[in-house]
C-alpha cells in the first residue's frame, strides 16, 4: 500500500466506512417500510444524507480510535433507525427480515466496492486519482465485510440478535431482550479481550480474501 497523509487516509476509511453505517441503517427503514411501518420514513430518515445518522460517538469517535489502535474489528453505530413492530402483521418476524437487511446490504456495498477496485485495475495509469480509488475500494470490501459479519453476532443490540430472536419461540426471544440493556457492554469486553476476534475473525477473514485475493494488484 503507497504511503498515504494522514488526511488521506482520513478519507480513504472514512467515506466507505461512513457509506456502510449509513446505507446500512437506510436499509433497515427501507424494509420495515416495505413491510408496513412507515416510522423512519416519516422521521425522514429513508435518505443516504450521513448528516441523518451520524452519531458522534459511535460513528465518528470509536471507528476513528478503533482505526488508530490498528484494531482487528472496526467497530461502531449510527442513530438507531426508529422502527415499530406493531405495525408489522407479525412483529419478531418483521424485526428478522428488518435486521437481516442492515447486514445484507453490507455485503452488497462489498460488491459495489470490489467492482471500484476492480475498475480502477482495469483504468490504472490513466487518471492520477485511480491509486486511491483503488485503495478505497479495498477498504470498501473491509468495512463492509466486518461491519456485517459484527452485525451478525446473536447478541443484542446486534442485528444477529433480532434474527435469532424471530426464529426462536417467545420464551427463548425473550431472554434476548432481558440481555439487551447490558449488550453494548459485553460486545465492548468481547472486543477488547480478543474473544470476538476468535469467533469472527475466520469467517470475516475468509469471506475478506474471498472476494479480494482475485483482485489484481494495481500497476
């Protein structure tokens, strides 16, 4: 990897992971939406405009620390998106398909990403700004990645907790969202002992190289 400023590299994470937070909140108004609750999109909160969902601590503070102490997980949140699940016909099943989509769209932006690097490879040397369109894309394929596999963690406030809890029966949902209040918490201890680095550094890693070790370096 060239030698970046520190501006530089400011912007070569920060959009793509900005752009994955976002898009990734978006994602769940969109389809609890579609599913029969309008709440987000009547707070205006439907909009790919970062300003809606920056959090100034989880979005800005802790992905920028966690990128200093070159940590394996970047970790970090938007404002939670507002969503009703009385309005869906059935609510922890509309909650699954809701919290699957923050995720799912996750790896869609590994997708959209990849194919920026992959065009930059095919463009190199025509345009002066295609090394750090390269870059930024392989950062897109990171972010994305390791924001989606966190997310799918079954511990509450995690996305992967609200998929487990629509697929469990009520008693086990239930004792999901008695641990929630503690979540945030036991997700930053996992973290800072290594423990979630166990249990999802493999799968992220390999899902990582499975979409970047095809990818040719740039010239």
């Amino acid at each position: 990897m060239p030698q970046f400023s520190l501006v530089q590299k400011i912007l070569l994470y920060g959009i793509p992971l900005l752009f994955a937070i976002t898009v990734h909140e978006v994602a769940h108004g969109w389809v609890a939406n579609r599913l029969g609750d309008p709440t987000a999109r009547m707070l205006g909160r439907l909009t790919l405009n970062p300003i809606k969902h920056i959090d100034p601590v989880g979005t800005l503070l802790i992905p920028a620390l966690l990128l200093l102490m070159h940590s394996p997980f970047l970790f970090g949140w938007a404002k939670p998106v507002p969503i009703t699940p009385q309005n869906f016909k059935k609510p922890r099943t509309g909650m699954a398909w809701v919290a699957a989509a923050g995720p799912g769209s996750n790896l869609l932006m590994a997708l959209i990403w990849l194919a920026i690097a992959w065009c930059s490879v095919t463009f190199g040397g025509v345009v002066p700004w295609i090394v750090p369109l390269y870059w930024m894309g392989v950062f897109g394929v990171i972010a994305n990645v390791a924001l989606g596999v966190l997310n799918l963690f079954p511990l509450p406030p995690l996305d992967g907790s609200r998929v487990l809890a629509g697929l469990l029966p009520p008693e086990g949902a239930r004792v999901l969202y008695r641990i929630e209040p503690y979540g945030l918490f036991i997700v930053a201890i996992l973290l800072a002992t290594g423990v979630l680095n166990t249990l999802l550094g493999p799968p992220m890693d390999g899902l990582i190289n499975l979409l970047l070790a095809p990818l040719p370096a740039l010239q």
